[in-house]
C-alpha cells in the first residue's frame, strides 16, 4: 500500500511542488559485499556450469631424507583438488505502463520514472545480494548464494561445501570459538578480546592471517567499549576506536549492522579475504537481462535486471568465526 493514497509514484517524479529528488531510504548497511569489492576480491567469470576454484589439499608425498645413492621416490603426488560452486540466479523486474510513460513525458517531468525504476532494481539486487553472503545457501529451494554461515561455520565438520565434504576432509574446516567455551562466561567487553586472540591465532599460518574482522551490532560493540577505557586519540584522522572501523592485530574490524547488515546475530568473522571470493558473472552483475519485454495484451513492458554468480573460497581451515 502506498504511504499515501492521494499519491502515485507516477506524481511524486512530477512538477508537484517536489524538489527534483528522491531520497534514498532502501540501501542497506551491505559491509562485507563493499569491502570484498574494494579489496579486489570481486573476481567475475565468464562461463562454465560451474564456479571452478582450485585448491592444494595435501603436502607432497615424494618428501624423503636421503643419503648419497639411495633410491628417491618419484612417484607423482596427487596435491590440487578443486572446489566446485554452483552459479546462484536472481532478478527484479522494472515495468512501467503506456499511461506512466506519457504522464512522465514533457517539460513538466522533473525526473525520469524509468530510471528511477531502475535505480531501485540496482538497489535491491545489491541489499538481497549482500544479505546474502551471510547465509547458509538454504533458502528457495538451495537457490540462494552460499554465504558466511555455510563457508565459515560454526559446525564446520558437517555439510558439503564446494562439493567437498567437511565431514570427511579435515583441511575443508574452519576454525570457531564459542564464547562459552571450556566454562567461559558468556562475551562482554571485559572479556571479548581474550575471545578474538583465541580464535585468531588458530587462523594464523605464518605471514597468512585475518585482515578483515565483521561483526554484528552486539559482537562489534564489545570491541568497541573494550577499546574505549584505553583510546587517546589526539587527531581525528588518526584516531581509529570509536569509529565504524576499528583496528585488530592489522585487520580492519567493521560492523555489518546498523541499518539492514546481514551479519548473523552475535557472530564475529575472522576472514583471511586472500581466500575468499564474489564471483559474479561478468554479463549478468546486476545487469539488464536481454531486451525490454511488451505483453502482447497489455499497455506496458517489463525489464528484467539479474544477477548470476556466488560466493566462493579456497581455503578454510585460515577463516573462523566467533559466535555466543
């Protein structure tokens, strides 16, 4: 139903005494879908069944100490293995009828409906899609992205992931850390970053560490007030606690809340994001999806935009999560 019956949305793109914009109150907070992109982790494809991402699954079994003539062992090692995701699907439909088009025509048209239309779509593929990278892939049948909670699990040794199963392959597991874990109290500001060392360190392998922390409202608030008692911050563009990006052990700490984030109620992601991926494909990206089409018996036309892809990752056992 329309906040107001007296207007179309047709009369609020027209000269009525509007001031010629529209504000957005649809995007969503959409943290780890923006922060993938601007880490270069947004790697589109260009074809195929399905999304291929190679992988080392084993040390090479030729390894032997020797001395002078002894015999080498030659044999060839079996040591890439690769995980396989399933390309995911969605679409909004922009439609406009004959009618909205010659209203929305003219001097008097301040803004294009059409556009707006389309804007709206973009928008709405971009909110569902970055909802998405949380989920565990089981909603609509299995056609949803797999996100977070089926990548970085909190019961990483069950379940198919990639078509590799977690309960057969112990390199396919990530690391998790119950707050409450061996009697622990449940997490607080007093205690949250003893909680974050624990599982940080089991995702460290060498130079190979977490450089992107999400949270949820709750999770992200006990680092920030852990932080608080301790911060001197002389220089506003120096100064990182009390701002929506924290620092820990290098990695930037962002909270998925607020307004519409997808973060999955107190959860804190540890990623290593040189593993992980958003593979869309490169023709359908929240793109138009072929032409316009006229219904034969009607007065309108509908536009479909889309989007065809999925979150991947090639490695697990360097990602982990913290949850209550």
């Amino acid at each position: 139903m329309p906040i107001s019956p007296n207007l179309s949305e047709i009369v609020t793109t027209t000269l009525r005494n509007r001031s010629g914009t529209v504000a957005d109150d649809v995007t969503k907070n959409n943290g780890l879908l923006t922060r993938l992109n601007s880490r270069g982790r947004k790697k589109p494809i260009s074809g195929g069944r399905t999304i291929v991402q190679e992988l080392q699954y084993q040390e090479n079994s030729t390894f032997k100490r020797y001395s002078g003539y002894d015999i080498l062992n030659v044999q060839p090692s079996d040591v890439i293995t690769a995980a396989e995701y399933d390309l995911k699907q969605a679409a909004v439909a922009v439609s406009m009828s004959g009618l909205e088009q010659l209203q929305n025509s003219g001097e008097d048209a301040i803004l294009d409906l059409l556009e707006q239309r389309i804007e709206n779509a973009e928008t709405t593929l971009k909110n569902n899609i970055a909802l998405d990278c949380y989920s565990d892939g089981t909603a609509d049948g299995g056609r949803q992205i797999g996100g977070l909670q089926l990548l970085v699990s909190t019961s990483p040794t069950s379940g198919t992931v990639g078509g590799i199963s977690r309960a057969t392959w112990g390199f396919w597991r990530n690391q998790k850390f119950s707050a409450s874990a061996d009697g622990g109290s449940a997490a607080s500001n007093a205690n949250i970053q003893s909680y974050m060392n624990r599982l940080y360190m089991s995702c460290v392998r060498g130079s190979d560490a977490p450089d992107l922390v999400v949270a949820d409202n709750n999770f992200f608030r006990l680092y920030w007030e852990s932080l608080q008692a301790i911060q001197r911050i002389t220089s506003a563009d120096k100064g990182m606690a009390g701002f929506q990006s924290l620092q820990y052990m290098g990695a930037d700490v962002i909270f998925d809340g607020g307004f519409g984030g997808g973060a999955p109620l107190n959860q804190m992601f540890f990623l290593n994001t040189k593993y992980l991926f958003y593979r869309p494909h490169r023709d359908r990206d929240m793109a138009p999806i072929g032409d316009e089409r006229m219904n034969t018996n009607q007065d309108a036309f509908v536009q479909l935009m889309g989007f065809a892809g999925n979150l991947t990752m090639n490695n697990a056992f360097l990602q982990g999560v913290l949850f209550a």
